[in-house]
C-alpha cells in the first residue's frame, strides 16, 4: 500500500475550484501525504469514461482507493465519474439541490464555467488590470499613475511584483509597485514620483533573514544579499512608511492570496468586476 494517498481533481472546466476548495480541506491533515493529479475539461462522455479508468487503475495500483473532489456541471458525465473507484465530494451534489431549496428555484446548468471568459466585460476589467500593473512594474513610468489603485512599495524582493499581479488578475485592481533603491532609502522624503500620490501607498515589508535567501537565489554572494544590506535596508523602510504615516504589512509569513485580501482591507478597495 502506498504511503501518500492519491488525490484527483476532476474537473469540466480549469480545474481552479476543485483544487481550491480541496486543497482548504486537505490542508486540515497536513500530517498526511497526498500525491495529487489535476484532470481538467473533462466535458464528454469519453473524457469521463478515460477518468473513470485511470482512478481505478490508481486505486488497483496503490491498493487503496483514492479520494476525488469533482466539479462538472453536466449530469450524465457526472454519473459516469460516480462510477470510479474512488471515495468522491462531488461539489455540485453537495450543495446545489439544498441552495436550489433555500433559493425557491430551479437550477439551470450554465453555458459558461465559473473559469471562462463568460462575462466579456468582467474579463477585460482583468486583463486591462493585468496590463496596468505590468506597465507599472518596479517604477517603470508615472503615466497614468493616477489611475492606479494602489501602489506597493518596498526593498527589491520584498514581493510587490507578484502581489500586484494577482490583484490585477483575480480582482481587477490596478496595482503599481516601486522599488526603494539606496537613494530613496537615503533621503528624509518620498520618490519624487509618488509624492502625488501618498494616499494610494501602501508598503510591504520582510524579515531580513528571508530577504538574504531570496536575494541570494538570485545574486549568490553579492553585497546585495548580505544580511546587513538586507537588515539595513528594511530598517529604513520602515522608518520611511512611519515618518510619512504609510500603512506596510510583513510579507514573510504571508502567501500572495493572504497578501492580496489584506491589502484590500487595508486600502478599502472593492473588486473591479
């Protein structure tokens, strides 16, 4: 019998939330060991019924069945997949008749996924999102600044470039970010290019110790990854977002989701789609 347990995610669509809403779940038994498989677009019967092989194959393998979290709207491929060897949380079976209940309505199987382009509108609010944050990355240009929604702020590798872009992506705000170089770290004042706007600045922070790892990863044993560049750095800017009352969070501990949902508390911004 295998040690790790086989997980799959099965999926008509991406396969983003059946991965998201099991991962949370399996996070609870992180003394366990999973080895995960993610089977996307599973939208026709002969998809379902190649499925269907391949978990009982696992299960006759490993010689224990493996668990399946399922999101596929389509009922007769969903039946298909109940066949499988496999102990199944079927995400649509859960909880769609006992909403349809509490709503007083009949469900209507949808023409676009949840992952899809479906609402043009909302998509573009996205990628026009994306676009701002990747013409704005690392203090590239002020045009169009004040269009900004937020502007992150920090020492190089701190994570603003990651941040912005999963704002943009799954929220629609538009995020700059800029680098603090020695400088800026120097002076008693703000970049000359943000002082306009002060009120969009929002500053990220990190314990020295991981910024020395990061920085090394990417310069070995340059002055720019030696602990007390990085410990001198932080220290100074923090001591800017303090002098100019600039709201900062340490990114050390935190994942870029758990980032960008503080953020958008912090700053009070709202989804853009």
């Amino acid at each position: 019998m295998s040690t790790s347990r086989h997980i799959f995610y099965i999926s008509d669509r991406t396969g983003l939330t059946a991965e998201n809403i099991g991962e949370a779940l399996l996070n609870q038994f992180g003394h366990l060991k999973f080895k995960r498989f993610t089977l996307p677009f599973i939208n026709t019967v002969e998809k379902a019924r190649t499925v269907v092989a391949e978990v009982n194959r696992s299960a006759e393998q490993e010689g224990q069945r493996p668990i399946a979290f399922v999101s596929v709207v389509d009922d007769e491929i969903r039946s298909i997949i109940k066949e499988a060897n496999a102990f199944q949380i079927n995400f649509f079976d859960t909880f769609l008749d006992v909403l349809a209940k509490e709503l007083n309505a009949e469900a209507k199987q949808a023409e676009q996924g949840h992952h899809s382009i479906g609402n043009t509108q909302r998509y573009d609010a996205r990628m026009e999102a994306v676009n701002f944050s990747l013409n704005h990355d690392d203090g590239i240009s002020d045009k169009n600044l004040q269009e900004a929604d937020v502007i992150l702020m920090g020492v190089s590798r701190s994570g603003k470039t990651p941040t912005c872009l999963y704002l943009a992506l799954q929220y629609g705000i538009r995020a700059a970010n800029y680098p603090l170089i020695p400088d800026d770290l120097e002076s008693t004042d703000l970049p000359r290019m943000l002082k306009p706007y002060k009120d969009k600045i929002f500053g990220l922070t990190i314990q020295p110790e991981r910024l020395q790892a990061i920085r090394q990863e990417r310069r070995p044993n340059s002055s720019y990854a030696k602990i007390d560049t990085c410990r001198s750095e932080i220290a100074d800017a923090q001591a800017m977002f303090k002098r100019h009352g600039i709201p900062f969070t340490n990114t050390t501990d935190k994942s870029v989701e758990e980032l960008a949902v503080y953020i958008l508390q912090a700053c009070k911004l709202q989804r853009r789609f």
